[in-house]
C-alpha cells in the first residue's frame, strides 16, 4: 500500500440536469478523486482550500473515508470556491453558468511533512502552477498523474507544458486531446503527447469509454452503458480516483496493471453519474464495486481461441 | 460449417473523402458483406442484381472468393445501381451526391433453390419488402440478421417493422437505434427495439464500436483505434459479413458466441476503412486476420482477479 496525495478543489456545485436541479452540494475535483480513492482504503491526503462556510461534517465525512486532511488549509472568513452548471439534453455538454474562486484565487498547496514521501500523486484539475508547486514539494514520487482541461491551455498554455513535461500519465478527455496536440487522430494526438513528457496517455471519451496508450500499445475501456446518466459531475474527476488508488494500492505502476486500475476507474465512475454530485459514492459498498467490476468482466471479455 | 444466404446491393460506388477521390469502384453492401465473410471459408450464396456494366472480373472474383453467384441476376440491357457520396473532414458524416437505382427498382430477389436450407441469412440494407421476400424463400433457418437504416424507417415504416418482427438479429447504428425507439439511451432503445422482435440487437457505433445486447446481458466491442480512418464505405457492412460469416462457420448461435462474431466482424471492419471501398478486404491475408484479433485481445482483455 503506497501513500497517495490528491490536490484539486473542494467545493460547493450548483447543478442542473434534464432529471432535476440542487442548491449548493458537495463538489470539487479532489473531493470525487478522494472518494473514489477510498474505495482501496489508501493511505491518501487532500491538499485543497476552503472557506468558513464549508461544512465541518463534510470535513469529517471525508476523514472518516480515510483521507488526510491536514493539507486542507481552512481559511475562516473566506468563502468555498463554488461552480454552477446546466447540463444539456444529451449529457455530453454544459454550459458554466457561475465560477467563483473565492479563497481558491490565493491557494497556496502545502503538501503535509508525511507526505511528501509519498509514491503516488494525483494532480487534479487546477492552474498549472498549483500543480508544478505540489510536484516541487514531493520528495521522489514513483508515479505522477495530472487531470487538465482546455481552460489551462486556453489561458496558462506555457505552464501547463512545464507540469506535462513532468508528469508520468496524462489524463485527457478527447477533445482536449485533439487540442493540445492539434491531431484529430486520437492515435496520433496520443503519440504527440507522449512527445511532451508523459509516458502514458488516457484519453477519456465519456459514455464512449476510456483509451490507455503507452509506446505502441493501447487499451480500452468501455463506460458501463446504463438507463440513464443522472449527473456526469465529477465523473471524470471519479474515474482518475479509481485509476490512482487502485494503482496506490497495488503499489505495480506497470501497464498491465494499468489496464486494470483504468477498469477499477470506469467502475466507479459509472456509479457517480447514478446521482447529483458525490451522493452515489457516498454509500457505495464492496460487493456493490465488486458487482460491477464482474460486470465490466461480462462486458468486454470473450473468449476466442488464437494460437 | 453452415450455409449463409446474403442479399444485398452489388453497385458502384464513387467516393470522396479528405484523402481524395475515386471514380465508379466497386461497391455495395452484399459485396463487402460477402468478402467478409469469405474470410470464413463459408458457403455463401449473393442474392443481388447488376446491369450489364458490371465487370465480368468481379463477377468472377466473387465466386473466386467461395461465394455463389447463380441468385445474382445480370440485367444485361439495365444499368448497375450507382451511389456517391463525399465524407465530411470528421468522417462520421456524409452527404449523398448521387444515388442511382437503376436495375434495383425492379429487383424480385431468387434464393437459389440448393441454398434454400440456409441456417444464416444476412438481410443487408435494401427495401423491406426485398428483405422479406428473401425470409419467405427459405425454408427454416436457425438464425436471420437484418441491417437496415433511417431511409427505410422514413419511408416504409410499416414494411420495416414486418421484417423486424421476423429476425433474430437486427444491426442498427445509434442514432437509427434512437429513431426506431424513440428512446436517447441506447440500453432502453436496445430492450424497445427487442420487443419488436430481434432477441438480439446489435448497435453499431462507427469509431465508437458496438453493443450487443439480449435480455439484461450486454458486451461491448471497440473499434480499433486507428491513425487514419481513410474511407468508411461499407464498414458496416464487413462488420455484419465477418459477423454472420463467423456464426455460419461455427453453426453456434449462441449469445457468447456472438461476443466472439462481434470481435471478428469489428477486426474485419477495421481493414475496410484502412482503403477506398473494398480495395483492402480483396488482399487480406489470414495471418493479418490473425494478428488483428491479437489486437482486439490486447486491446480489451485484463486480468482482475473477483472471486
């Protein structure tokens, strides 16, 4: 069992769907990525920020999961980074209606004493200089991921590329991918990003699944088909907590077992989307992941006979 | 090994896609369905028509490539249908320039009285009433896949949903799959569509791969990722060829062995687009078909132990 740092946002989400619409809920990337984590009781820690506003119970919710929060600086009389958005009909876009920062704007990560030592990092999603900040803290991690988005590379391109060059596994939803590496390939826009550093590449495609590539190779996992996608809030933030604490856990950071921690990731992924925001891994148990996991199982594997 | 009746489109096709044009090639859904499932070794019989501008070659390359040819009518004083389309630069949208029936206005399909007790019919992608004449030709086959598409439902509705009613396959892409149901999820269209009729329903999602559902069971089966998608034409179609070619040569229609029917026809279809038309299909060597399904196996099989 290795140590796992987790940096993102915790945060409150206003969220509309085509299903129904809440107030201010529990969001934030670190806080999906940390629950999803905790799903193989590893030994993580939460470096965000919040304000006076954020519920103590939610801070005790996510030490009861198992996640230092001692790097989850409070700042009293400052307000929670809120984001608000409304999903269209098909799931796949939404429209940012409110972002406030909030004590988010003056975030300075500090990585706790007794984490720096750790062999995982997972790098949520947030400016690229809180990422690079968290990396420089770390004594020698074995294995870095960063999770990013378009809006870094429309507004803080150059350092995204200095936190890229450092990192050992991008993930990257499809779009996005096409974005930075300016192929509309996703096999080439893979090979062009493996170029800038990392030496894996997951390109997250949503309901279409996820791709893994490394050198030459490529593995892919379906997203679970299911009735309906409740809420795709944090799904992906879900999936990239899956992949690192599976792997956290497991201490094996080759590619077989990525491929493996990449199916943990769309696991619990499909579980996130059931409901508004965290709701559904909240009360997510064992047999219900292991469920799920037998079901990926009789989704994608056959059985044909090559010599 | 069963015997596989195919009725289908014999054309020409002409095609422009980013990667340039072709003039009048060959084309038609029962010719790349039919040289897909050549790769089985199958007895096949081609129920079509074509005018007498069809190459004699090809005629003979059909039946050099194991398929019988008596059910295909050679009108010599009509023309050969004709279609041409130009692919948009995302290659999953096409508009059609020409579409040219020619001798398939009048065509009254005949079912070669030897291939009569065919246990697989693949219905591909003609008028309804074509496709249930060729139903009513047969004497019991074991298992019948329909292909079909929008047009059909726009236009003869009524007809389609006859020959839905009779078929134990249908392969339908995603959004034909939302228009039949008229459902957005594909699971809840996939269990509408099922009531029609099909115990099983195949939805093609072009670069996306395709589920296979029947009763609460569902597999996924991704399409290779590729460099370059070069031209689409007919990939839907040597999907369902390498499909009900490799039902045929099994003679076992069970649901795991569609898995296995599914893989085979995604690895075929991903050597069709690597080429204009069917170029590519016409020089496909077994061990090339071999190594491909190497790939689909690396491409999706894991190793997580559930007990």
């Amino acid at each position: 069992m290795s140590k796992l740092v987790i940096v993102g946002t915790v945060a409150f989400d206003a969220i509309e769907t085509p299903f129904g619409k809440t107030d201010k809920i529990l969001g934030g990337a670190a806080t999906f990525i940390g629950l999803a984590a905790s799903q193989f009781n590893v030994d993580g820690a939460i470096v965000s920020i919040v304000g006076g506003d954020f519920p103590k119970e939610d801070l005790k919710m996510l030490e009861e999961k198992g996640m230092d929060i001692s790097g989850l600086e409070v700042v009293e009389d400052g307000k929670t980074f809120f984001w608000s958005g409304k999903y269209h009909n098909d799931m796949n876009t939404r429209d940012t209606l409110i972002t406030d920062l909030n004590v988010l704007a003056d975030f300075n990560p500090i990585v706790p004493e007794n984490y720096r030592d750790a062999e995982v990092v997972m790098l949520g999603n947030l400016h690229p200089l809180v990422q690079l900040s968290v990396i420089e803290q770390m004594d020698s991690p074995k294995l870095i991921v960063l999770d990013t988005m378009n809006f870094w590379m429309d507004s803080a391109l150059e350092e995204l590329m200095s936190v890229i060059a450092k990192v050992d596994v991008i993930t990257i939803n499809d779009e996005e991918a096409r974005q930075l590496s300016g192929e509309y390939s996703l096999v080439k826009a893979a090979h062009k990003i493996m170029e800038m550093g990392p030496e894996y590449v997951v390109i997250k495609k949503g309901e279409h699944g996820a791709l893994l590539f490394s050198d030459d190779d490529v593995f892919f996992a379906p997203a679970l088909p299911l009735e309906e996608v409740f809420d795709p809030t944090g799904a992906g933030d879900t999936f990239a907590g899956g992949f690192t604490g599976y792997l956290a856990k497991t201490g094996d950071y080759s590619y077989n077992n990525m491929k493996n921690a990449i199916i943990n990731g769309s696991a619990l992924a499909s579980f996130c989307v059931e409901k508004f925001g965290p709701e559904r891994l909240l009360k997510l148990s064992n047999s219900e992941v292991h469920q799920r996991l037998q079901q990926f199982k009789s989704l994608t594997q056959f059985d044909i006979k090559l010599t």
